[in-house]
C-alpha cells in the first residue's frame, strides 16, 4: 500500500474526540428529556444561546439550575421550556422530581 493511501486510512480511522458539542452564540439549541435523562447529557455554547428544553418522555419533569437561577417549572410530556443563556459559566441542571438526571452546560466563547 502506497505512504500516501495509509495516511488517509489511518486518519480516516483515527477515534474522534470525547468532547460535548458547541453551539455559535444566537443558535438554538434542543435538549430532550427523555427516558428520565437528559439529551445530550452535556453541552457547550456560546454566550447567546437558546436552549430549548422539550420533555420528549411519558413522565413530568423539570430543568432546574442547582444554583436557583432558574426553574422550568413542572413540564408535561409535549411541553417546551426556552432559556438564553448570556452569562458565561457553568451551569448544573437537573429535575427537580428526577434530581438523578442531570445535565451540564458550559457557556463560554
């Protein structure tokens, strides 16, 4: 096999990177609450941000900032929850009924 040809199959095999995945500042952002966990169960954005937090299970839940900066309220299967996140940080989310699922999100350039 040709230097050049294993090259590109090795890099084409290489593993990808464990790393949770980022968002530009003004998207969107659908996090799903399902199976009695988070998905994905963490994130990176930047300041700007939307997250929209949608209960895609049969039971009710909550997205609840452990620091009390902000709470969902209870959230009914089909139900939405929109918060922008503008300050930079990390921020630990959970539900308030599930206090088991837990999501982490880091907003930062």
């Amino acid at each position: 096999m040709r230097s050049g040809a294993l090259l590109l199959l090795l890099t084409a095999c290489a593993p990808m990177p464990l790393t949770a995945p980022k968002a530009p500042g003004g998207a969107e952002v659908r996090v799903s609450l399902v199976d009695f966990e988070f998905q994905p169960k963490a994130l990176k954005v930047a300041p700007g941000t939307t997250l929209v937090f949608v209960n895609q299970g049969q039971a009710p839940h909550t997205a609840t900032d452990n620091q009390g900066r902000f709470d969902s309220g209870l959230l009914a299967p089909g139900a939405e929850f929109r918060r922008t996140f503008t300050e930079p940080g990390t921020y630990a989310i959970y539900c308030r009924i599930h206090p088991y699922m837990v999501f982490s999100l880091e907003v930062g350039e």
